[in-house]
DNA sequence: ACTTGTTTAGATCCCC
DNA sequence: GGGGATCTAAACAAGT
C-alpha cells in the first residue's frame, strides 16, 4: 500500500508515529495505563487530522499494540469490568527513544523470548486471578488463586511502590500541527506540558518545550509491573474491603 | 453487532 | 542496496 510521503504531514497529519501518539497517550493517564477507547479519544482530541478515517489508522493502532512489546496489556481490575484490556508502556521502552525523542526510534523494542514468557505468565495469571474474583463475587465457591506472582509482591518490589501515582503531568495543547518537524527533542513529558483550555483556539505553533525524560530505573526487576503492582495492591484492597467477612480466611471447600 | 486484539502480508521510508 | 522501522490492509477470533 503506498504510504503517504513523509512531506504529507506538513498540512494535516503530525510527524509522529502511532508507537509515538500511544506512547503519549499512555502517559498522559495518572496511571500511565489506558484502555484503548481512551487511547483513540486522546488522539482524536488533540490531532484532528486522526478523526478523519478513522477505521485506517485505528486498525494500524492496534496492530501496534499487539506487535510491539514495548506495550504491555493489563488486564482490566474486576470492580473496573468493560471492555478491553488496559495498555501501559513498558518501563523499559523509554529508552527506545532517542534522546527521548518521540519522532523515530533508536530501535525496536524487544523483549527477550524469557522476559516475555515470564511476561505473559505473570498477566494471565493475574486475568485468572480476575476472573476467579469475579466469580467469588458472583455467589461462586472457589476462593482466588494465590496471586500471580510472588516477584510482584516481595518486599524489594513493594517496597518501589510510590503511595500515590506518580505526579501528572498536565495534557498539553498539542491540538495544533506542527507545518515542519521539531528540530528539538519532543519528549512525552515536552508533549504533555501544562494544559491549556483545550477547545479554545490553538496556538499558530505548538509549544514544546524540551525537558528530560524521565529516566527509569532498568536494573530494577519485572520492569513491566510498575503499574500492575499499584493494581495489584488496589485489587487486594479493594479484595479485602468487599470481601471481608469470607475473603479472610477462605471457608473450607466442603468435602466430597 | 460492534469492539478489541492478533496475525500476516506487502508496501514505503530512512539510516547505514 | 540491505535491513529495520513504519504504515496500511485484511482476515479472523474472542469478548462485551
């Protein structure tokens, strides 16, 4: 299929790829993790160019989420039931930008084949856990699983969690077009500068302005898991608040 | 029925 | 020119 010319974003469409606006997107959200729906409305709100076709470019934007490791499904929280899976960045995907520049990538963001089976292990083990909380909420007998991982929840990692989210930075006015490409690094953090009313008139020229990324720590283990461990210890409060008369301890499974 | 998610395929763009 | 990154299209399965 022919691909629009790199000099066609000069009118409408922005410079930066879908990888990019998801990336932004995600970050923009207090919990740095967002459901698609929301990923789709962050962008249409601030690039109008994307509420024109909108079948192409969505159909593109999840073909990105799915073939990208740098983006990691979370499944949804029970007492959060909808549709689809939340979406968040993985820690260790900030470094693909260069400079954290969002406009190309340094490389392709590849988990190793053990980081991703570990991955996947640990995020289906939490769906179970779901969905067996589901189903105890629904009258059902069997008590959840154990959770998913003990890797999420031993000390050293729950010891990182921060008690409150981590500050938002506010959603930019990012709804006017750049006519040329930055020359500047555009971080998510530049993106996602203080906000201004966003349905008055843009600005002649977006306003970026260039601020460190954020660096993460990449030694630190399960990488992935910086937000599913805040949902996680939510799920478990929330558990143990809803569930309190039987959640602790679990009745005895009657005997056959 | 519609949305979400996965996979495959083929094309262009861009850096080396 | 080769290879990686990106874009687009399409088919299909699964979930709501």
């Amino acid at each position: 299929m022919p691909r629009p010319s790199r000099e066609s974003y000069g009118d409408q469409k922005p410079p930066y790829s879908y990888i990019s606006l998801t990336a932004m997107a995600i970050w923009s959200s207090p919990e740095r993790m967002l459901p698609l729906s929301e990923i789709y409305r962050f962008i249409t709100d601030r690039f109008p160019y994307y509420r024109r076709n909108t079948q192409r470019w969505q159909n593109s934007l999840r073909h990105n989420l799915s073939f990208n490791d740098c983006f990691v499904k979370v499944p949804r929280r029970p007492d959060r039931p909808g549709k689809g899976a939340y979406w968040t960045l993985h820690p260790q995907a900030f470094d693909m930008f260069e400079n954290g520049s969002l406009l190309r990538r340094r490389k392709r963001f590849k988990l190793q084949k053990g980081e991703k089976d570990n991955l996947n292990a640990e995020l289906a083990a939490l769906a179970s856990f779901n969905r067996a909380f589901l189903a105890r909420q629904a009258g059902a007998v069997p008590p959840p699983p154990a959770m998913p991982t003990a890797s999420l929840y031993t000390p050293p990692m729950c010891a990182q969690l921060s008690p409150e989210p981590a500050e938002l930075p506010e959603v930019a006015a990012m709804t006017m077009l750049p006519r040329e490409r930055p020359r500047r690094a555009f971080t998510i953090d530049a993106l996602l500068e203080p906000d201004s009313p966003r349905l008055s008139p843009s600005p002649p020229h977006p306003v970026v302005t260039v601020q460190p990324m954020p660096r993460l720590e990449l030694s630190m283990p399960s990488p992935y898991v910086l937000v599913a461990q805040r949902y996680h210890a939510e799920l478990l409060q929330a558990a143990a608040h809803a569930l309190r008369p039987c959640y602790l301890p679990p009745p005895p499974l009657p005997v056959a």
